[in-house]
C-alpha cells in the first residue's frame, strides 16, 4: 500500500489528476474526521479539508513521493486550523465563560454528564496539549480505529514508535485530567 | 504495549466515544475541489507568463528609452485594434435562423442541438485549457468528459459541469438549466446552485436553491421530442416558441389573449397540430393569413 501510495504521490508531482482523485477518495473522509475532531464543526471541518487538497494541488510540485500523504495533509489541515483558531480567538474566550446548553438529559443525567464530560475534557485536551506527532497518532487510533501497525504504514513509522507515542498520550491525558476522575 | 493503569484504560475506551458529524458527499466535494484546481492551474499559468515577459521588457525599456513614446503610441493603438481584429480571427460562431434546427460537434467530442433562433460561440483554442462557450436562445448539450470545466456562459449567468446531458433555455428575462444526466452548477453574480439528475431551475431575478424543481415529464426538454410541454404557461410565450420553431408570427386580437395560460403536453410535429389542440386549450379561433396567424 505504501508502495502504491508512493506512485500516485510521484503521479500528482507530475500533474497527474486521476492519482489525485484517487488520494482523494482514499483520505478524504478520514482527514475530515480528523478535521472535525479539532474544530468541532461539520461545515467549517468540510472547508478546511477541501483547501487541504487544494494546497496540496498547488504545491504539487514540492511533494516528496517517499513521504507519509497522510502525514503532509495532517499538517496543512493543522495549520489550517490554527490559522482558523487565530482568527476566532477573542469570540472563543466570550464563548468559553458562558455555561453550555444544549445537553441532553437521559434516565441518570448524573452519569451521562460525567461521562460526556469527560469525553469532552479528552477531546479538549487531545488538541490543546498533546503534540502533533502524538495527537495524529492517537486521532487514528481511537477515532479512526485503526491498528498500530496500520497506523505505523500510514505515517512512515516504526510499530514502536506508534506505541510509544499513545503512551505517551495517555499519560499526558491523565495528568491533565486529575479533576475530572 | 506498555500496561495501562485503570485511569488510562478509562480515558482510553472514553476517548472513542466521539460523536462526529458524517463526511459529505465525495462525489460533490470532488466535484467543487476539482474546479478550484482548474482555476489555480490556470491563474498560475497566467502567473509564470508574466514573470517570464517581465524581465526582458525591462531590458527593453532601458535601452530604448528616447523612443519610449513611440513605443506607447502604437502600443496604444494596437490596443484598441487588436480585440476586434483578434475577435474575429479567434472565435467560432454556430447559429440557427427561426425554423431551423443544427447539431454541432466540439473539439473535445461534445454535441450540443441547437434549437431554432439560438446562437453558440467559442475560442478556436476551445478544450486546449478551457471549455468555455457563450449562448443565446435554447440547446441541448451532450458533454464528454474532460480535464477542464465545461462552462457556458448566458447573458444572466453561468452554467458549469463535467460531464453530462442537460438543457439550457435562455431567453429575455432569464435562464432555466434541466439536467437529464450528471451534475450541473448553475451560478450568476450573487449565488450558485447544484443541480442533479431529474431537476431543473430557472434563473431570472428570484434566482434560489428553494426554486429547485424536479422535472415532471419524461422526454425532457420538449423541444428535442418535438412537444411543447406547456404549464400554467401565457399563451404569449407559448406563441413566440411556435414563431421560432415555425417561421410565423402571431396577432392577438385582444391584447389580453397574452395573459391566458396554457397547461397541457403539445404535439408539435406540424403546424397544424400544435395550433388545433391550441385552439382546443384556450377555446379560441385561429385566422392564416399568409405567415401571420391572427387569434380571435
């Protein structure tokens, strides 16, 4: 797969739209899904995951082929993000002191808050402290689902190294969420 | 894997309950990324034409500067020469007379049918890195696939697809786009609207996706079935598609006969024909008179 994945790389370099359409297909939804995990927003999550492919179509001509796709779009959607963040900073810092609404309340709103909460402290802190790298590695594996091993092909990396960095996250997860246990 | 403690291995099964917002259509987004990519492609062409022409025009300047003023004189007249001149030389111009009906083959194997009274021009460098053509009146397109947007522009607005069958009916007041096969983006200064398969909209001065139709007969547009598909239509405009497709003119003997409408499918074979059964919709009398037809 990576193999293939090198040769449509070397394909889209040499202005080839099929091998792009291809990438694109075979990494949208999962890139939106990673998107979405950070900004919280189906709409703006879709905009900044097509500019994703387009910057990737304007810069074609810098693509390393030897290089992780996942890895290269993970980044421009990332700062993509922080660029978006940047912009909507001071609206967030209003939002942030209002209490929310909007939850809904099942047979033991106790739990269920605790729970939702928890999830959304974990999500919280997945994209404010954990370091790109680490959180890429931990968005695939828990959101998407996906395997070490296949998670390691995706991004060029060793097993090991995959294993490292989620445990790495989880105990920075821990660390940050004392209150919350 | 290193062991988990008991905290860990909450935070690790809570973490994936995550409720995510589904991805949107591929197929569409594709679609819309693949317009983007034709346009940087073609800006950045422009782009690194102009870095390539501006040095040694810099070069020029220094070196002839005493004849700088010449230099701008038949430069300005060449400006204003060259676009009739350039017009003419570069641009291809199909058209039909009333009456008359014509099928045309693009350069990238597309067909359009024109319907009588319509016009269609294009580039003669047509399908090197564009499909753009302009139109007036009706057509039916048949449009192969391609590496560039295939974009027809009407005095009202934009119509822009890949590959697909759909019509255009552009007359005074507005557009309406119906699409047989595919997806078709339908777009004028303020707004753009995503058509699929089976649905039509006209675009005039309340232009908005709330319009969308979907289209209620079978042999859509009428015109390519030889039928008049007319609903809560006004007789004046059933009338100037009759003038178009037949070669006559129509004379109300009450100015206030325009406002009637006509609703019902209309075979339009012969003249004969599409007149009797107008005849027999609206219950009033028709009159020849050499090619002017008179309605009592």
């Amino acid at each position: 797969m990576a193999e293939q994945e090198q040769i449509l790389l070397q394909g889209i370099k040499n202005s080839d739209k099929t091998a792009f359409n291809q990438l694109f297909f075979d990494f949208h939804d999962t890139l939106f899904r990673f998107v979405a995990y950070r900004v919280q927003d189906g709409d703006l999550a879709e905009d900044i995951t097509q500019e994703t492919f387009l910057r990737v179509w304007r810069n074609r001509e810098s693509i390393q082929p030897e290089k992780s796709f996942f890895s290269l779009i993970a980044r421009i959607s990332t700062n993509l993000c922080y660029d978006h963040f940047r912009h909507m900073e001071v609206r967030h810092r209003h939002e942030d002191l209002l209490p929310e609404f909007g939850k809904s309340h099942f047979d033991d709103p106790e739990a269920v808050n605790q729970a939702t909460m928890l999830q959304e402290e974990i999500q919280r802190v997945v994209n404010d402290k954990l370091p790109d790298k680490c959180r890429n590695i931990f968005i695939l594996s828990r959101i998407e689902g996906k395997s070490n091993p296949e998670i390691a092909e995706l991004l060029g990396l060793s097993v090991r190294t995959v294993e490292n960095q989620i445990y790495r996250a989880l105990k920075v997860l821990k660390k940050n969420l004392k209150n919350y246990l | 894997m290193k062991k988990l403690d008991d905290i860990q291995k909450l935070i690790w099964e809570r973490s994936a309950q995550v409720e995510l917002p589904s991805p949107p259509d591929k197929e569409a987004v594709w679609m819309r990324l693949s317009q983007h990519m034709d346009i940087s492609d073609m800006d950045k062409d422009i782009n690194q034409d102009q870095q390539r022409l501006a040095p040694p025009a810099q070069r020029f300047l220094s070196k002839f500067k005493p004849r700088i003023t010449y230099a701008v004189a038949l430069g300005l007249a060449l400006i204003f020469a060259l676009p009739i001149a350039y017009d003419s030389l570069t641009t291809e111009t199909f058209m039909t007379q009333t009456t008359d009906f014509r099928t045309l083959e693009l350069p990238d194997g597309s067909t359009i049918r024109l319907n009588a009274g319509s016009q269609i021009k294009y580039k003669k460098d047509f399908n090197t890195d564009h499909r753009s053509l302009a139109m007036t009146g009706e057509a039916y397109f048949n449009v192969q696939n391609g590496n560039t947007p295939f974009v027809i522009q009407t005095n009202q607005g934009q119509v822009t697809v890949l590959g697909t069958s759909f019509n255009v009916r552009s007359r005074e007041d507005g557009f309406e786009v119906g699409v047989n096969e595919g997806i078709v983006k339908v777009s004028n200064d303020s707004k753009s609207v995503i058509l699929h398969k089976g649905q039509m909209i006209k675009v005039d001065s309340k232009f908005d996706e709330k319009n969308l139709q979907n289209i209620s007969y079978t042999n859509y547009p009428d015109w390519m079935h030889e039928k008049l598909v007319c609903e809560q239509t006004p007789l004046s405009e059933v009338c100037e598609e009759i003038e178009r497709t037949f070669g006559i003119s129509f004379e109300f003997a009450n100015p206030s006969f325009s406002d009637i409408t006509v609703t019902g499918v209309i075979d339009a074979k012969d003249l004969n024909t599409v007149l009797s059964t107008i005849s027999l919709l609206t219950q009033h009398e028709f009159k020849f008179n050499g090619d002017t037809c008179t309605i009592f």
